[in-house]
C-alpha cells in the first residue's frame, strides 16, 4: 500500500503497538533538544529518574528564551545546563548562539530522523523532513534516557500545494491561511504532510516558517519532503552527507486534503489575540501601529533579515514606530555583519535586539498601553507581550518592514506601486558561515565523572506528586472558558525567570484571572490542601494550547490540582497532566460544562478503580446535586503513570524491576 511520508518515519522507528490510527505507538527518538526554560526541570528530572548518560544519536540543550539576566537566575540556569548536559552526553548551544529551532535546523536536523523537544516549535525540523514533535520536559528526559516516545498514531492531513509565491508574499502567508481553514482548535490527533509539485518552489526555510508555525494547528506536527532544495541547504552548510531522499509514496492517502494555489495566496494576519483570528493585510490596511518586531524561531532566518536589508536600504522606518529585529542565530547575525546588511538594518533606525527569543516570550520590548503592537512571531495569545491588553499581530517579515517604512499597517504587494520599491529576491547562499564555536561538545564518559555540575541556589529539585487517593473529594477552584493556553495558566513574561523553582513560580498560576483584593489562585489552592481537598479545574475547549511548558501541569500540581475536567484537552498539555498525575477527565455531555461552576464541591467515588480500567467516571457535584459523567481518554501507559503518581514515579520504578 502506498504509504505518506510520516507513516513511512513512524515505521522505522517503531518500538510498540501497531500503525493503525488512533491506538497508542512508541517510536524510537534519534534526537532531543532542550531549551533553557523548560530544559532546568528535564535535566533536574533526568537527573531524579537516574537515567545516567543521553542514550539518543544527539540531544543538544540551547540557551534561548532567559538572556535578560535581572537577577542571578537566568545566570545560574545557563551554568547549571552547560555543566549538567555536557557531563551527561549532550550538547550545549550556549547564550547568544540562536534561537534552538533555528540553530537546530541549521546545523543538527537530519532528514528522515525522529526529534523529541520540550518546545511546541520542535515541528520547525519537519521543514528539513524529520518528524519533529514537541512534548514536555519530563518526556524528552526520558527520550534522552532511551525511552520511547509514546503517540496517538496520527491521522495525515495532506496538504497539496501547486503554483509558486507571488512577489512579496511569504511562505508565513500560506501558514497564516491555513490557520484560518483549520484554526486552533479540533485537529489534536493530526499530523499536517505538504505534498504537490508546489513544494519545490520553497526553501527549506520557508518550509521551517510553515512546520514551525503549525504548532498552532495543534496538531502532532507538520512535515515537508526532504529533495534537491534540503539537499542544497544542507550542502551549504556543510552537512550534505545527512541528505536523505524522502517523499509520499505515488497514491499515498490522506485522511483529509487541503489545496492550496500558492500564486492565489495574498499577505495575510492573525488579529488580535488568537493565531487563528485571520484577516488580509488589505483588511487592515492603514491601521495605525507603535512598534514592529522581526524574528523569533518562525521568521528569522538569513533570507527573511536579507529581505529586510535590501528594503530597509538606504530608507528610514517611519519616526512614530520603534522597530527592531532579533536574529534566529549568531550564524545569521555574523553573516549580515560581514556582508553589510546589518549596517543597512542600522542605519534605517532598526534597533538590533541578540540572537533568541527575546519579545516573543515577553523578554523586554512589550509595547505601550493601548498601541498596535506588529510581530513576524507564532503566537498573539492576550498580554504575551508583557502587557496587559496588548493589541498583537502576527504578520510576514514582507508585511512587517512595508509597515515600517510606511508607518501604518501596509500590503507589501502594494510596495512597487506606492513607493517604487521592488521586491528583492534572496537567493540562499551557497555556503553559510560554519562556526560552531558555541556549541559545547558532550564529555566523553571517561571525563564526565569528574566534572562538577554548577547549582545555583536558585534551582529547585521539583517534587514528584503524591499518590492519587481512592476517593477525589475536592472543589472547583476555576471554571475557564474555551481555548485557554499555556500562557494563561503560568505565565511567561518576567515570571519566566522562576522556571527553575516551582514554588516561586507557582505563585503566579492562573494570575491572568486574579482580581483585586480576592485570594489568588495559588492561595486558595494552598488552603484547600491544607484542609486535604483536591482542587479541580473545569475549562471549555482546547485547554491547554500552545506552549509545551510543563510548568502548567507542574505548578498547579504542587497547588494541590488533582483533576482537570473540560470539554476537550490539547495533546502536550494533557500529557504533562498524566505525567504530573493529574487526572485529565472530558465532559461526555458537554452541556454538563454549563451545569457547574467555581466553588461547587465534586467527589469522584472510584477515582482510583476507574483510572485503573474504566473508560469514564461518576463526579458527583454536592453543591448542585448534579452527578454527570465523566471521560477517561486514556491509554494503559497512561493509566500506569497515573497509578505510579506520575512519570517520575513511574520510571524509577521501572529502572529498579529492569535493573534487579
Ligand atoms: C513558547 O513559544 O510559548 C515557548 C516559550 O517557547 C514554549 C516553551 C516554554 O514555555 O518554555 C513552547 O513553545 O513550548
Ligand atoms: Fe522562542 Fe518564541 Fe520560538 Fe517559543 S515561539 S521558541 S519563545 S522564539
């Protein structure tokens, strides 16, 4: 049977169950990568689960999203990651260096393989053809232990791309339309597969924008054959012998088709505050705007700042906006230093920001109160900038330096005819600046035991739950809406810094919904454990999107949160639930969501019975008197791990029986 592209990886890397979609798989992961904020608790958890050196072909830590380095914390971070990744067999990309899916696609990706990241973004590695899925910290610690990854086996949405870009319209375009087919909410469970002789007429770096931003889709990942074009990038960057051939067999099926023309494509935005709320860029033609920002790992590559080198040459950004832009990576940032073009980005009144994620995470550069804020980024979710009912769009680099020298929200496809300004073709070079001199090299098993791993008092060992008890008897502490995000559960910001102790960062749990003068959520969780009730989450649908951050299982599980219940849940965030025992339950009747609300006491009977082996559970609400069923959506790795209170658990206690 002819077979797709990500059914063909899924099947060399199997390790168990069986390819049928739907049922739980375990494949093999050749790669991990870390990043900085999730990385501290997936090296402090390897370190917990004992799983002694990195077993994967590579597993590389980046330093990325915590460099603005007020106070100790982010310091004591990069020092303890540097000393504990090498010493354990990995390699360390150090502060400064890039964006992680930036440099990973640059100098680590490898068709055909399996990469495991505790970053949503890791799919960027499907623009090269890996099959590159974000997960939580505490999965890719044991994927780089040597344990399998463990998947829904996906449903392949095919989506056939034919014609070519037009002049000023970007491949961020053609993931922007796709948002607006497919939104953010309904597709857990899928993997996006880019097929149709449209696939040639992009680079492997418009491919990344695309896989990168797929994340948004919520779907497993995105994956773009590896041909001549990934042969020509990895070639220039003196990687050629990773090339590997890769496409869907002739006949392949898909379980859904999506066309796209990409001659028919126009510049395209994602409204204020969700990346599925679409417009054109002439819709919003003429809006006013403050700032723009170009970069983050979608949209920083070496052609997408060429791009805006040879625009912004010899012109000046309007003076009523505050433009800047950071680099994916020191090898973009040494590149346009030595060829020029960084001096053309200065001298038009570009601020230049370091190479990382900076403003995209809320490091610095939040926008004023009331103002359009213009980004080339993934993500608008409200106040991600840093402030509170920020106006955020999410556009083209194309789109973005148009509005700049115009100074209002501009269709770059309008260029030409208004200003005269030509569309300027960046062909990618045939040889990109190699210096690795950032990346730290793994230690060799012999000198990794004598190197010292730096702890700063910063660093918290996080705590492994608590078992689950028989009977759940608790209350509902916050009934949200639909589409609630990582980032609304623990925010980013000037919080991020506390990634590394959970009991600080816990604090600010769920603040987004904080009101004046009333307990916090962190406080009211904190006295119903004290008085040894379980807090419970109620939510609408797709809780749980975005980010790969476990910290919105972790800290609410040192809360005392013991059960998420909600129409539906997005696929990392529910497996960081498990992997944090908490117990992920859907509404079977979704009308049972309008029938509770915050306060009501719940009590689950059999929790404990029915996680062992029942497909759903009675929670019977003792405010109202309304029972309503529950569902468990879980598969019997799942149920294990909840059972062992939690993958930490759960490992060692397989690590003593395969041991003994
Ligand atoms: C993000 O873009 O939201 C982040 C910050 O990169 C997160 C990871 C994190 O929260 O540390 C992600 O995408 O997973
Ligand atoms: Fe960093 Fe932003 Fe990319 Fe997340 S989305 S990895 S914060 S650049």
């Amino acid at each position: 049977m002819p077979k797709t592209l990500v059914y063909k990886i899924l099947e060399n890397h199997l390790v168990s169950g069986d390819l049928v979609c739907g049922e739980t798989i375990g494949i093999r992961i050749d790669q991990t990568l870390t990043q900085d904020a999730t990385g501290t608790t997936a090296f402090l958890l390897f370190e917990s689960m004992g799983l002694g050196r990195v077993k994967t072909e590579l597993s590389v830590s980046y330093i990325d999203h915590n460099m603005s380095q007020f106070g100790p914390e982010n310091h004591n971070d990069h020092l303890y990651l540097q000393t504990v990744a090498t010493r354990a067999g990995a390699w360390h990309s150090r502060a400064g260096n890039g964006i992680c899916h930036q440099v990973h696609l640059e100098r680590f990706g490898k068709p055909a393989s399996t990469l495991l990241g505790s970053d949503s973004h890791t799919p960027t590695g499907g623009g090269i053809g890996m099959l590159a899925i974000g997960a939580g910290g505490m999965d890719v610690a044991v994927a780089m232990g040597g344990g399998a990854f463990y998947l829904t086996c996906p449903k392949v949405i095919g989506v056939k791309l034919t014609g070519k870009l037009r002049p000023w319209v970007a491949s961020k375009d053609v993931i922007l339309k796709l948002l607006s087919i497919l939104t953010t909410k309904g597709n857990v469970g899928c993997v996006v597969e880019y097929f149709g002789n449209g696939v040639a007429s992009l680079s492997v770096p418009q491919r990344a924008t695309i896989t990168n931003m797929g994340a948004e889709l919520g779907v497993t990942t995105s994956i773009f054959p590896s041909d001549n074009r990934t042969k020509t990038f990895l070639a220039a960057q003196k990687r050629g012998d990773c090339y590997q051939s890769l496409s869907a067999d002739q006949g392949a099926k898909y379980d859904r088709v999506i066309e796209m023309d990409l001659s028919k494509i126009e510049p395209m935005a994602a409204c204020p505050s969700s990346p599925d709320n679409i417009a054109t860029v002439s819709e919003l033609a003429g809006t006013e705007i403050a700032q723009i920002v170009v970069g983050s790992c979608t949209n920083s590559s070496y052609a997408d700042l060429m791009m805006v080198a040879k625009t912004l040459k010899g012109r000046h950004i309007d003076p009523m906006i505050e433009f800047a832009v950071a680099p994916g990576s020191r090898q973009v940032l040494n590149m346009m230093a030595k060829n020029g073009a960084l001096a053309d980005i200065i001298a038009s009144g570009a601020r230049v920001l370091e190479s990382g994620c900076g403003p995209c995470i809320g490091q610095g550069f939040s926008p004023a109160d009331g103002v359009v804020t213009l980004r080339t980024f993934n993500r608008n979710f409200p106040s991600r900038t840093g402030t509170v009912g920020d106006q955020t769009y999410l556009v083209s680099p194309e789109t973005a330096v148009a509005s700049a020298i115009m100074g209002h929200i501009t269709d770059p496809t309008t260029l030409k005819e208004v200003m005269g300004i030509k569309y300027p073709t960046i062909e990618l070079p045939s040889s990109f600046l190699v210096d690795d001199s950032m990346i730290e090299q793994p230690l060799s098993a012999e000198d990794a035991p004598k190197a010292k791993v730096l702890r700063g008092p910063t660093i918290v060992v996080p705590k492994a739950p608590t078992a689950l008890p028989e009977k759940l008897t608790g209350k509902v502490l916050l009934k949200c809406g639909d589409k609630i995000t990582t980032d609304h559960i623990m925010p980013a910001g000037v919080f991020l810094k506390l990634r590394s102790n959970v009991p600080q960062y816990a604090k600010v749990v769920f603040n987004c919904f904080s009101e004046e003068g009333k307990p916090t959520f962190a406080e009211q969780a904190l006295k119903l454990k004290a008085e040894g009730l379980a807090g419970m989450i109620v939510a609408g649908q797709s809780y749980g999107q975005g980010s790969s951050r476990e910290h919105a299982a972790l800290c609410p599980m040192y809360l005392g949160v013991r059960a998420v219940i909600a129409k539906t849940i997005e696929r990392i965030h529910k497996a960081n639930l498990i992997n944090f025992a908490i117990v992920p339950i859907e509404f079977e009747d979704p009308a049972d969501y309008d029938r509770i609300g915050t306060d009501d006491d719940l009590e689950i009977e059999n929790l404990l019975q029915a996680v062992k082996n029942a497909e759903t559970v009675n929670v019977a609400n003792k405010t109202t008197g309304i029972d309503f069923t529950g569902k468990l959506k879980l598969s019997q790795r799942d149920r294990d791990i909840l059972l062992s209170a939690g993958l930490l658990n759960y490992t060692r206690e397989k690590n003593k029986t395969s041991t003994k």
